[in-house]
C-alpha cells in the first residue's frame, strides 16, 4: 500500500515465504473492496508497473545525486516579506534569507528503465565498459511488468512481421497484434511497443528502449481472442542532439540513419516480437510537429557558467563504469 516504487529485497527472502504480492497503490476507502475481489479471484487484476522496481534503490544512477543540496557561497538576501499588521498598518518589509537549494542531475536521460535496460544490453554485448551488470539481482520488476491469473498468446497479424524504410518522420509504422486468451478464467492482456535505435560510441546518447504505444484488450473469456492496433512515431524516438554530437549544426531531435527495431513486448524487458525497420539517412526535425514551434536550446545565457550545459561528466554508455555520477563533496 504505497504510492512510489520500493525497494523488493524482501520479496524472495525465505524468511518470510512470499508466494505473491499485490501491489495497489493509494487505494483511498473504497479501493480496498477492489483488492479483496482480487485476493479472492472475483476480479482479474491486469495492471502494470509505471516504473523498474528494484531490488535496492540504491542501484539506479539517478539517485547518487538525489538529495538536498545547498548553494554555500551564493547571497542568500534575495527577497523580502511583509511585516506584521497593527491596527491595519502594515509594518516595514523585513529582508529574509533564502537557502538556494540545487540537484545536479549528472545522469542525464538514463532514469529508471533507460538506464537499467541499457545498462543491461550494454553488459550482455560487452561494449561500453558496463563491467560485470547482474540484471536479475537488480531489478526485481521492469518497467511495464504485471500477472494475471490467466494466460495469454500474442501474435502478429499476417504471417510476416511488417518491415519498412523511414524516410521522414511523420512516416508511422502499424503493427497490429492478435492476443488470445488461453487461460481457464477470463481477463484482460496488456501489449507493449518499444523502440530501438541504433547508438554510436561518443554519439548522442541513446535509451536501449523506448516505449512508444501500449494498449489493453476488453475482458477476454477463455478462449477469446482480438486484434489491438499499435503504432511507431518515429518522433518518439528521436534524440535530442543539444551539443551537436553529430557535428550537423543543428540543436534539435533526429533520427540517425541506420537500422531500427520495434518490440512487442511484455514489459520493457521481456520481448515477444521484433519488428525491424531501417531510416536510410538523417532525418533533421527542428520544428515541434504538434505546434510548429522551433525546435532549439532554451536559457543559453547560462551555458558558459552554471549550466548543466558544461557539466564536466555526464553519464555515457560510451563509458559506463568512468561515467557513473558520484554524490557532491563539501567542495562542490
């Protein structure tokens, strides 16, 4: 009953014999009737996690910054506050001190399933000096993964799995998946698409995964089936490039050339189907194609100062072990 993700150290140990956990979330008064129509089987539960549950928090690269860290050198006087009202005269304005608080976050895009899923392929292919990466014993639950008292079969629709070239970015890839309840109760299945691109060492950095769509059947009685429909914007899975890695001149999101995959997966690690695809050159998207609005670097007055900007490491699978961010020192 808690609405973050935790910490599963417990869940295997034999101490406590955890056969299955449930996790619900806030449930307020009245979800807990729904948990205990879950407990008994009246309801089958078809969830799925919205983060990587770890088996110690304390693996992710993301929380080596986390914390409250206070600027000690800066002019804390930076305001003031209202005095006390007498008889309906206000009293002079009293300067107060401010604690300016900051958070470096030295890990860059590699947050929850970006940075284990990553870190993860990097390790299995050898490359990027990810050192001896023990997935199983760090990740307890991936992004996307939930049970169900059922099971289900997914396939793709026609008896090859669609391929295509990419030549621009609003070009959208369908794949569409028939899932098949084969299980003795009824419930609903839960069908993931990720997206893959191809990465280049001391190129702009790069998820392993992305997920780009996701969709759930109706209640599926055993033996029922039904067609979902999932789709690939290729803008979702485009990188910015803010330093100009590519050395192009432009500061926005592409697509590199090269070969692409899409995932129908069971959560961000376990894949069903794989659905290759190529862009056959650079595809440069410099403006927002919901808005039309520009796409480029914001606040650049701060870059040659305090800025992330110009931070001196920014975790990179170029270099895992080299890159992996460190806790500020009192000199920080």
């Amino acid at each position: 009953n808690s609405s973050n993700a935790m910490a599963m150290d417990w869940v295997n140990n034999p101490e406590y014999g955890v056969d299955a956990c449930l996790w619900i979330g806030g449930p307020g008064q009245y979800g807990l009737n729904a948990v205990a129509q879950i407990l008994v089987g009246d309801v089958n539960p078809s969830g799925r996690l919205v983060d990587t549950y770890s088996v110690s928090s304390l693996s992710s690269a993301a929380i080596q910054n986390f914390g409250s860290y206070v600027y000690t050198n800066a002019d804390e006087e930076t305001g003031t506050v209202g005095g006390v009202t007498i008889d309906g005269v206000p009293g002079d304005k009293t300067k107060v001190r401010y604690a300016i608080h900051y958070l470096v976050e030295s890990e860059g895009i590699y947050v929850g399933y970006k940075y284990y899923e990553t870190r993860y392929e990097d390790a299995v292919l050898k490359q990027g000096n990810a050192g001896d990466y023990d997935y199983a014993a760090t990740v307890a639950y991936p992004f996307g993964y939930g049970l169900s008292y059922t099971t289900f079969t997914q396939e793709i629709e026609g008896d090859i799995a669609p391929t295509g070239v990419i030549h621009a970015a609003n070009e959208t890839i369908t794949v569409k998946v028939r899932v098949t309840n084969t299980g003795d109760v009824a419930g609903k299945d839960v069908v993931q698409l990720y997206g893959h691109a191809p990465y280049t060492p001391g190129g702009v950095e790069k998820s392993e995964v992305v997920l780009l769509d996701f969709a759930k059947t109706p209640l599926l009685s055993p033996g029922e089936e039904c067609t979902l429909t999932l789709t690939c914007d290729p803008y979702y899975l485009a990188s910015y490039d803010y330093t100009d890695k590519n050395e192009n001149w432009d500061n926005c999101f592409e697509l590199d050339a090269g070969d692409y995959a899409l995932y129908v997966s069971k959560n961000a690690h376990d894949r069903v189907f794989e659905v290759p695809f190529t862009v056959e050159d650079d595809i440069i998207i410099s403006e927002d194609p919901v808005t039309g609005n520009t796409v480029e670097n914001r606040y650049t007055d701060l870059e040659l100062d305090s800025s992330d900007y110009h931070l001196q490491t920014l975790l990179s699978r170029e270099e895992w072990e080299g890159t992996m961010p460190e806790a500020p020192s009192v000199d920080d």
